[in-house]
C-alpha cells in the first residue's frame, strides 16, 4: 500500500505500508483526497514533536470500505470526511458540545499501521496520506456523494479550523471588524467565516503581497502587506476611531476580532496591538511548543481586551462538516476555490515547496 511516512527526519513517499482491520468501533477508509496542512510539515521539521515511524496527512476524504460490528452510522459505500477529533463522545465535554476540550480526543496514538514490516503510528488520529486509514467511527462523517472528494477534503481541518473560529469560538456578530494574520489555507477560512458573519470590515494581513487578490476574492475588504509596513498602524488606520480621543498603550482604534493563523509570538503580539477595547485575539496558529508571549497586562485589564486560544475551530464535526457541506452547496461557502493545486501522492514534494514559497492556498494530493 502506499503512502507518506514520517521516517525521524523526514518524510517519504512509500509502498511499504500495510494496515489491518477495524476494531468494533472503527472505520477503514479508502482515501480518495488528502490535503497537505502546515501541521503535516511542522512534524516534518520539528516544530511538532513526534515518534517516527508515523504515517502523516489529516485532511481527507474517501468511501467507507470497512466497518467494525459496532459501527452504525456509516456503512461500506458511503462518502465521507475525516475529522481528526477522536472524542470519546460520554465525557462531559462531549455531551455539553465541545468534542475539542475532550481529553481522549489528544494523546491517542495507535498503531494501525505496519512500514517495512515494523509498527508505524497514526498522526493526528487520522493519517490520510495513506491508500487505507482505520479512524474510529466519530471521525468519518458523512457527506453527500456530488461533493468531489478534492474539495471535500479540505474541509476536515483547514475549513472547520477557520471558519469554525469564527462561528464557534469567536461568535462574531455581524457589523464587528477583524484582523486576520496570515492568508493561508486556515486564514482564507477565517476570512469567509468573517464574510459569513456579516463582518463590516476585514483586514487580511501577509508577508506576501500577491496573496491580496485572493483574500479578497474570499471576502476581505482591505489587504495590509507586512513586508513593508507596520500591520498595526495600518490596521489602526483602517479601523480609526475618532481622531481627537487620546491614543498610546491604551488608545482606542483597532478590530474587534484579530486572528492569528500564523503561530509566531511577534505575530500574536500584533494581533493582540490591533485591538480596539474590548477586542479579542484567538490564537489559532501552533508554534513550537514552549513559545512565550510577552503582554501588557494593563493593555487587556484596564478596557476588556482578551487573548483566547482555538484548537480545531471549536468545532462540532458531526454538526460543523455537514453544515460546511450544505454551505458549498448553497454557493455561500468556497471550496473549490481553496484547492490551488492537485497532484498525485508521488508529488508530496512539489506541494512542500509550494507551500514553503505561499504559493498556494492548499495543496491536495489524489490517490
């Protein structure tokens, strides 16, 4: 079988894989299209910590081919998409609707895998740069079957992640403004979360210039190139407040809402120098671990600013995927639009240089 693998220093294109059967409770599925995420390069170098041998990928989608005896809301045939929140769905987090702050949902590392003969782990509970993965059956969602499993794919991490910190975590009202750091996969999300949300203004902020039209084509209202500029001045300009008030550390003016989808401490700090009183920062981007962020405290205490952090866009899978779907299929949420590039597995290079240059906005990889 092939697919991608984790090796300790660096990951490779195989057909030594083998995978076994489901558990009671599991799923195999055959992947049709994966996406390739920045979390997937941050094991590759480092930032993310983890064992090797691991077979990588955690945006995907494929057919049901296999079902455990215990297994009863999907049956051999059906579409789906993986989420990667493996939650134990009788915890107290699960059954008040925050499947993310379930603790069986991290640490679970299994083996379902054999490369060259040796036990290899799963990443992420999902491992979808792979022909087959076992997942359990909370993470294979349904969908319907005209939805192509390259648009479809994206939706288990970089949409849910983005559009999910805006519609579950941030709860943005519409005529509120925003800030979103990094134009990527996850922040495209962020950005038409905003657009969803009725969000007044948007601010889409990069490094990298070329990036505006599509930001803006997923509904940003104003671009700021941060290459040359300083991103909070230019964002205070943007979203003024009145020019006689007095500005400095504690000055009016700024977003309501800044996300950060970068995951660099300066980046952060930005995010949260953006903010009007009252705004918020949601730290979406994951840095190495062990990153600090130096704040003010003054500057949050004394006028209801507030840092939060998101994992996985606060996200409901069994709600959130089909409503993303619904969404598509409305034309009020773009997905198609998010896949830059397809190519086939053999090709995870060329998609990883891609990506390290921000050329694309996601990659997907077709089996």
């Amino acid at each position: 079988m092939r697919g991608i693998v984790y090796t300790g220093g660096d990951a490779v294109v195989t057909d030594r894989l083998e995978v076994g059967e489901p558990g009671p409770t599991q799923v195999k599925v055959k992947i049709e299209a994966a996406g390739v995420c920045h979390s997937d390069l941050s094991v590759i170098d480092g930032t993310i910590p983890y064992k090797a041998p691991a077979v990588l990928g955690h945006e995907g989608a494929g057919v049901v081919e296999a079902v455990g005896s215990l297994v009863r809301s999907v049956k051999p045939g059906d579409h789906v998409v993986i989420a990667t929140i493996a939650n134990c769905g009788v915890c107290r987090a699960c059954n008040s609707g925050h499947p993310t702050w379930c603790i069986k949902s991290l640490g679970n590392i299994s083996t379902p895998f054999t490369y060259e003969g040796q036990p290899a782990s799963n990443f992420a509970a999902a491992s979808v740069f792979a022909e087959r993965t076992i997942v359990s059956e909370v993470q294979a969602v349904p969908i319907d079957d005209d939805v192509p499993f390259t648009s479809a794919s994206v939706i288990g991490c970089g949409v849910v992640t983005g559009v999910g910190a805006v519609l579950n975590r941030a709860k943005v009202a519409p005529g509120d403004t925003a800030a979103v750091f990094g134009v990527g996969g996850v922040g495209l999300n962020v950005i038409q979360g905003l657009r969803l949300s009725a969000a007044s203004r948007i601010v889409a902020v990069d490094t990298v210039a070329d990036k505006e039209p599509l930001a803006r084509r997923f509904g940003a209202t104003h671009f700021v190139d941060a290459s040359g500029s300083d991103a909070v001045q230019e964002i205070r300009s943007i979203v003024a407040h009145d020019p006689s008030s007095t500005a400095g550390a504690l000055g009016p003016g700024g977003v309501t809402w800044s996300f950060d989808c970068v995951g660099h401490p300066a980046v952060l700090r930005n995010a949260v120098d953006a903010l009007d009183w009252g705004g918020t920062a949601v730290a979406i981007g994951i840095p190495r671990r062990g990153t600090e962020v130096a704040i003010d405290v003054n500057s949050l205490a004394y006028v209801d600013r507030a840092v939060m952090g998101c994992r996985y866009g606060s996200s409901r899978p069994r709600h959130d995927i089909p409503l993303m779907v619904e969404l598509y299929k409305e034309g009020r949420l773009m997905l198609d639009e998010l896949v830059t590039e397809t190519v086939p597995l053999e090709d995870f290079r060329h998609i990883v240089e891609a990506m390290h240059s921000g050329k694309l906005a996601r990659g997907v990889l077709t089996f």
